[in-house]
C-alpha cells in the first residue's frame, strides 16, 4: 500500500514541486555573513525593544549582538536604519493542502497533484514574503513541499509536519465523496486517502499503524480527530471521536517516538479524553468551559487556538450552521485560558479559500481584544516556538526560534517601526518589512 501511495501521489507531488521551483525563486546559499547595522532588537520576552545595535549572522545562526561590528571579507551589510529587528513569524496551525484551493477543486476528478502542489508552492511563498518563516502543518499531503523547500528547491517557511490528519470512520478526516465506500469493507483507498490528506483508522490496531506511518514519513507530530468539526460532512459538532483506547495508542506510538499528539476538540467531552489519553496539545477548544481549561493548566497541555474568521460567501449553509457556536466562543476561550495560565499557541486554520490565506497576517491584530502588544508579538514567535519544540527529537531543524538572541538560527525581520508602539505594522508585511531572513538567507530587501 505504501509503495503505491508514493508511486500514485508522493512521486507526482515531488516532480512537480522540482518542476515549479524556477532559479529565479530558488533558496540561494547564505553569505558567509550579514550584519544588520544601526538596529533595534526586540526583546519578545521581555517585550522591549533594545537601544541600536549591531546583529551578525553568519551560516544560519546569529553569531553576535554588538554595538560596533566588524565585517569580515565578503560580508552581506544591511543598513538598519534604527528600525526593529524580530524574529520572523510563526503559524502554529496551518494546511497547506487544504488551505490552497477550493474544497470544490479538491473534490473535482480533474485535480490533478501537478495543480495541488503548484498552489501549495504558491502558498508557501507567499506565506514566507508575509514573514512567517515557520509554520505548523496540521494535517495534508506536506511532505513533498517541505522537502522541496529544505533543498532550496522552492521558497517557504520551516514546516513541521503532521503528515496525513488520523481519523475514525465518519470522523471529522472521513473526507470521501458520497460514492466512495469504506477501504476496510470494500478494500479501495478513497481518494483523500490516496493523496496523503487522511488516514481513516478504526480500532487500536489501525491507529498504531497509521500513526507509525506518518512518523515513518517524517511526521514531527501526529494529528488526531478528537471532535465533530465545521468543515465535514459527516460529524456533528457535538459527537466525540475515537475511544479512549484508540486515542491512548495513538499517545503510546508517539511517546515512543519521543514526540506528541495534538487533538482536534471543541467540547470538554472530547478534551477530557485526549487530557486522560496523554495527549499533550489541543486544536481549537472554543466550546471549553472553565473547569476543563483548569485541567489543561493543571496538567500543562496546549490550547493550540484561532480567533476563527466570521463566515465568507463560499461557506455552505451547513458550515455557516456548524461555526455559529464555534464563532461566539472565541471571545469566551481566549480570556480563560489566560486567566488561567494555559500554555497558548496562536494559528489560523485557514481552510479551502486561498484568497483569505492574504489575511495571515492580518489575523494577529484580532488578538488586540485579549492581549497587550507585547503578548501578541510573544505568542506569535517566542511562545509558538516552544509549542514546536514539543516535538524534541523529532524537530525537522536543530536550534532556537522565536528570539533574537547570540546562538539562535537566523530567522529575521527588519520592520520599518516599532510593532510595539504600533502593532498594526505587523499586518502589512509588503510595506513594512523591509526585509525577511530565514535560515541566513535574505528573501526579501526592499529596493532589491
């Protein structure tokens, strides 16, 4: 089975990827090293921005914070200006499968995985240019796309991938058409599952197995389907997914790949249970009440959490239906949680409407209504960083993200400003950030 999936879908998936890459987009070699002259770092932890300095980055890493930098030969200068140095942005919830073209398209025959991955290319740019140098893939066909990105390929953000979303048969991953029969009676993949987006597992035997098969591809962490969800067909809100067995094996495989579990949950039904489980982060959790968001802080899991856009034209009555309850309990969840001292993590979860994908960045300012600027700017590099880290030795990248500091990799913002004093310059990535730094390669330089 999996030698067919590579050669049906992966292959495909990869050669296009090579294909679409140009040299023109194509990850360059970073100098041997650039200092950013005359800048202002901004401290996320501390939440201040520095007095002007010097920041030498040389290979990937930042080697030295400065007052009077020497530049050695063949060094990359970048004049400041007095502005803000941060560190570059991160998604901690993301799909770029689903998040790159329309559900319609994903359901329609003629998709082929040559259109799929040339979307996902674009998305990946793009996403890179509005400053987020790294991002949390929580379910799809990924793997592909971050191996081109890693080889310099194509252009992208750092992924850490969970690889195909595991879920139970009518769970909120049973992505099949209506024609589509189960695989376990009638022995036939659906085409979700053909495309590395589900693995559609029952019993704990099923769930041991496909959570090995995404740590086997690369998965840094695993996705499970814990709760009924918006954007499926066949689940309720409501209904709770997977038995505490199932779930446990899901934990147990991944435990003994030193990495974790993340839950999709709305309700504290469903959260109690990965929290027995062992699961440590939740996906979503806008239904909570307050005693389950206690638990979460007693027991140190993640609320991995969106401020969830209000509904679009393209939405289905029966989505806009699902996401009325949802909607309302952003405004309830997020307080909570702080109040409580929840480990927070910030994503969008943006889904089958790329033309929303533009307002990334857009949707960090929501966060206005909980949260001081300086927490913001925390939860959206330093705090998602550690949420990444999770993954321990299953991390895609050896270093520190989420801070400037000596030692850390070198992933980089030069914005025009203070995004302290004034958080709305971190909306406008193409006229405040002059330039954007990963990995110690330059993507973007205003005037280049």
């Amino acid at each position: 089975m999996i030698a067919k999936f590579w050669l049906r879908t992966c292959l495909p998936l990869c050669a296009a990827l090579i294909v679409l890459a140009s040299p023109a987009t194509a990850q360059q070699s970073p100098p041997v090293e650039t200092i950013f002259q005359n800048v202002r770092v901004l401290d996320v932890v501390k939440g201040e921005v520095g007095p002007a300095t010097d920041v030498v980055v040389r290979g990937n890493r930042i080697a030295s914070i400065t007052s009077s930098a020497k530049a050695a030969s063949g060094a990359k200068i970048i004049n400041g200006k007095g502005h803000t140095l941060m560190p570059g942005l991160i998604d901690a919830h993301v799909h770029f499968g689903f998040g790159s073209l329309l559900l319609t398209q994903l359901y329609d025959p003629k998709t082929t995985p040559e259109t799929l991955s040339a979307a996902m290319t674009n998305s990946a740019k793009q996403m890179l240019l509005r400053g987020f140098t790294a991002a949390r893939d929580m379910g799809g066909p990924i793997f592909p796309l971050k191996r081109a990105i890693d080889a310099g390929k194509t252009p992208g953000p750092r992924i850490w991938p969970s690889g195909a979303v595991i879920s139970q048969t009518s769970g909120h991953g049973d992505f099949r058409a209506p024609n589509e029969r189960s695989r376990r009676f009638f022995g036939k993949p659906s085409r979700a599952e053909e495309y590395g987006a589900t693995f559609i597992a029952d019993g704990r035997d099923e769930v041991l197995t496909a959570t090995r098969e995404n740590l086997r591809m690369g998965s840094s962490q695993i996705k499970l389907m814990g709760g009924g969800g918006t954007s499926s067909a066949y689940d309720p809100i409501d209904v709770t997914q997977y038995t505490l067995d199932e779930m446990k094996a899901a934990v147990e495989a991944s435990d003994d790949w030193n990495t974790y579990v993340a839950v999709h949950a709305y309700t504290p039904r469903a959260v109690r249970r990965a929290i027995e489980a062992g699961v440590k982060c939740i996906e979503h959790g806008q239904l909570l009440d307050e005693s389950t968001i206690e638990l979460m802080a007693q027991r140190g899991v993640w609320l991995s959490a969106q401020n969830l856009i209000p509904d679009s034209p393209n939405m289905t009555p029966e989505r806009r239906k699902k996401r009325a309850g949802i909607i309302e309990g952003n405004a309830r969840v997020w307080p909570m949680a702080k109040k409580h001292g929840v480990k927070l993590a910030w994503g969008t979860d943006l889904l089958f409407e790329p033309e929303l994908n533009a307002q990334q960045s857009n949707l960090i300012l929501a966060l206005r209504q909980w949260f001081t600027p300086a927490e913001i700017l925390k939860m959206v590099t330093y705090d998602n960083a550690q949420l990444l880290a999770l993954s321990g030795p299953r991390a895609p990248y050896e270093g520190k993200l989420g801070i400037v500091e000596e030692g850390a990799l070198a992933d980089l913002i030069l914005v025009n400003g203070d995004p302290l004093a004034n958080l709305d310059l971190i909306a406008s990535p193409a006229k405040n950030f002059s330039v954007i730094m990963k990995d110690g390669v330059v993507y973007k330089e205003a005037g280049r």
